[in-house]
C-alpha cells in the first residue's frame, strides 16, 4: 500500500473515530423516545445510560453530584425518591413499593449520564434536531393511518383514536406526543419559515384531536398558551396577526372534525357536559374519574405523613370505595390502577413528605428558569415546555411513578438543568468541570 493510500485511510477512520465520538452519546439519549411506542423496550437504554452514569459516579465521586448542574438534578431528583422511601415502613403492598423504589434511581444514574452529555450545547442541538424528526415521523405515520387505515408497521386505525406506532391497544399516542411537541415547535421557530411552521402547528392539531386524548387536548392548549405569553413577553407585544390566523385554523380544524368525524364529535360533547355543572354531568364529562379522586383524597386523609407507598394505590382502592364504585375488582380484590392524578397520587402513596418534595422540586426548577437571563432562556424553552405538559396540574395524568413518566420527566429535568448551565462537565471521556450559571 502506498504512503499515500495510507494517510487518506488513515485520515477516513479518524473522521469515522470522530464522528462516532460525537454522535453516539446523543442517539443514546434520543433512542428513549424512539422506543417509547414499543412498551418496556426503552428499558434498555435507559439501563445503559445509568450503568455509564455509575461509571461516572465511581469515577468522579462527589465531584459530579455536586457541582454545577448535577447539584440541582440531585437535590430534584431526591425531593421526589426520599419520601418514597420513607413510605416503606407503612407500605400496603411491601413487596411491590419495595421493587419499584429501589429500583427507581435508575432514572438519576441515566440522568447524570444526560447531564455529563448535554454540558455541550452542541449535541443538545443534535439531540433536539433528531427529537423533532422523530416527532415529524410520528405525525406522518398518524396522518398516513388516518388517511389509509393502516399506518407504516400495518396497525389498524381504531375509531376514535390514532394510536400510529403506538398499537392498536394503545391510548398513550396522543399523551405522548403532545408532551414531544415542544420539541418540534421549538425546532421549527429557529430553523423554518414561518409558512412551514404553520403547517406543521395545525397539522399537530388535527392530530392530537384524532388521537382523542382529552388530556392531551388540554396539554396542548397550555403549550399554546405558554408560546403565546412567552412570545409576547420577548417582544413585548402580542402578535396578533400570527394569533389571528392561528385561531381560525384552528376554527376550521375544529369545525371540521366535529361535523365529519362522529368519534370526536362524540367526545366532544361528551367534555362539554362540564359546563352544566352538576356532579354527575362533571363526573360524566371526566370519564368517572370523581370516584378515583375521592378515594386518593381519603387514602392522603388517613395517611397524611408518609402514604401507603409507591404503586400501592390500587390495592389501598377497595378499603375506601364506596360499595357500588365500578372500578373495584372483586376477583383480584384491587381497584382503580392509580389516581388519574398527579398531585392526588403523589400525596396516596408518599403522603406530606412526598407532596412537600415535589412542591420544593418545582420551584428549584422553575427558579433556575425565571433566574436565566434573556439570552438564555431559548436554551430552557423545549425542555421547560416538555415538563410544563408532563406536570400540569389541573389535567389527568398516567400513573406518578410509572416508567412511562419517570422515562420523560427525568430526561426532560436532566436537559433543562444542563441548558441552565455552562461549561458544567465535558463530554464522555473527559474530566467534569466546575459549572457556572447562564
């Protein structure tokens, strides 16, 4: 081989080296929402992540917990798994709370490993770049579903509800997918004409209100709404040209489905017996969930300093419920599979301690945000808006300790600190550095 030859081989595999190096780390990250339509698959690299964020912890001790960002992420991160702990002791089902919280910091060690990455704005870039591709595929993939019947993986359309690459037993789609949006709105308004971002904030639409999650509708909403004030808030004007144009398409997406497409008409009306007032139209336009909520008030109620403990609240059901609750199972003795309710379910199963916790991880977070100067706060936005739609409190919610939510809000919580911060750690294979505040 000659000299020549040599050096340009040579030359394409350090290029390869590099573009691995680089690249790697972010497609790690990103593949926990690419897996998440495939239920306990996105175990896998969140496993990965935390055996590389253990090494990390061997590796660099108290220096990476607690410096820069991962200072706050741990403080956060414990608020929320300490009173988990201490409902052990009163536990309802001890077995199961025993699993699932010792078993839950698998999200912090996945966590440090996304901070230790994400200290570079560079692949947080990537990592929102590919995040807004997955979410555009997603769309795609329910448009094509709704159009034809079938989507790309040949599941069915079930009246009622695109599920896309979900499945067709699967009503988690919409949640889901308006909680990623964020991510792609944001993409959009740096990257594409203003044209192209319309079109892809109505085409969302429509999809959302096919999937038909009614908490999804409102999750949507909220995001809207968040856009709009932060808008108006940079440029200190409402834009009420961009408003207006959006209303009516939204109008006619709405006028449109309602009049063509009898299962969103249907739950549409449904949601509207709200307005009426009384308890059983509510109970009606809620989906019956008054029954669930009145047991997790009652179970915080006799256990209000330490809860019956992590993933206990279905077998705690039946000793609350009244006699014709039709959530209870008589077979297995269990009922309601949780709260339906973030707060509610935070205070059944950690009682004060937990609801204590979450309320000062809130604000430590929502701190660091209002706390960012101007210039920082773009950096915030996609990951602040990911855990506003996962943490609204007046909308229905999975379960507070499912993967499913553990998965999404310790990956959006590792990205918003990280952003809050720079020059916090190097990359994989570097040595952590000390952080300053953006």
């Amino acid at each position: 081989m000659s000299e020549g030859r040599a050096v340009l081989l040579g030359g394409e595999q350090a290029r390869w080296r590099f573009l691995w190096r680089e690249w790697w780390p972010v497609l790690l990250i990103w593949s926990c929402l690419a897996l998440l339509p495939f239920a306990r698959s996105v175990e896998v690299p969140v496993v990965i992540m935390a055996g590389l964020g253990l090494r990390l912890l061997f590796k660099h001790g108290r220096t990476l917990v607690w410096q820069g960002p991962a200072r706050l992420f741990s403080v956060v991160f414990f608020l929320f798994w300490v009173p988990a702990l201490l409902a052990l002791p009163d536990a309802v089902h001890g077995q199961k709370s025993l699993i699932g919280t010792l078993a839950y910091p698998r999200f912090y060690l996945a966590g440090l490993f996304i901070l230790h990455v994400a200290a570079r704005p560079a692949l947080r870039r990537r990592l929102l770049w590919l995040s807004a591709c997955l979410v555009l595929v997603w769309l795609a993939d329910a448009v094509l579903q709704f159009v034809v019947g079938r989507d790309i993986l040949g599941y069915e359309y079930v009246p009622g509800r695109l599920n896309a690459l979900f499945g067709e037993e699967s009503k988690r789609f919409g949640y889901v997918l308006v909680i990623l949006v964020p991510l792609l709105f944001e993409y959009a308004r740096r990257h594409w004409p203003r044209s192209v971002q319309a079109v892809v904030v109505l085409v969302t639409v429509a999809v959302v209100l096919l999937a038909g999650s009614r908490a999804a509708w409102i999750t949507l909403f909220v995001i809207g709404v968040a856009y709009l004030v932060l808008h108006a808030r940079a440029r200190g004007a409402v834009p009420w040209r961009a408003l207006g144009g959006f209303v009516l398409g939204v109008a006619l997406i709405l006028a449109a489905a309602y009049t063509l497409h009898e299962p969103f008409h249907q739950r549409l009306d449904k949601s509207l017996l709200v307005l009426q007032g009384d308890k059983a139209s509510v109970d009606t336009a809620i989906s019956h969930r008054l029954p669930i909520w009145t047991v997790a008030i009652a179970i915080y109620a006799d256990h209000p300093v330490n809860g019956i403990g992590m993933h206990g609240f279905r077998y705690a059901y039946v000793n609350y419920a009244q006699p014709d609750d039709p959530f209870v199972n008589p077979k297995t003795g269990t009922g309601a599979l949780h709260a339906h309710q973030l707060i509610l379910e935070i205070a059944a199963e950690t009682g004060s301690f937990g609801l204590v916790g979450f309320i000062i991880a809130l604000f430590l977070v929502l701190r660091l945000g209002l706390r960012a100067p101007p210039a920082a706060r773009p950096a915030l936005l996609p990951w602040g808006l990911m855990l506003l739609a996962l943490l609204f409190p007046l909308n229905t919610h999975v379960p507070a300790y499912s993967q499913l939510l553990s998965v999404l809000l310790w990956w959006a919580t590792a990205l918003f600190v990280a952003s809050g911060t720079e020059g916090a750690v190097a990359c994989l294979g570097g040595e952590c550095g000390e952080a300053k505040q953006v």
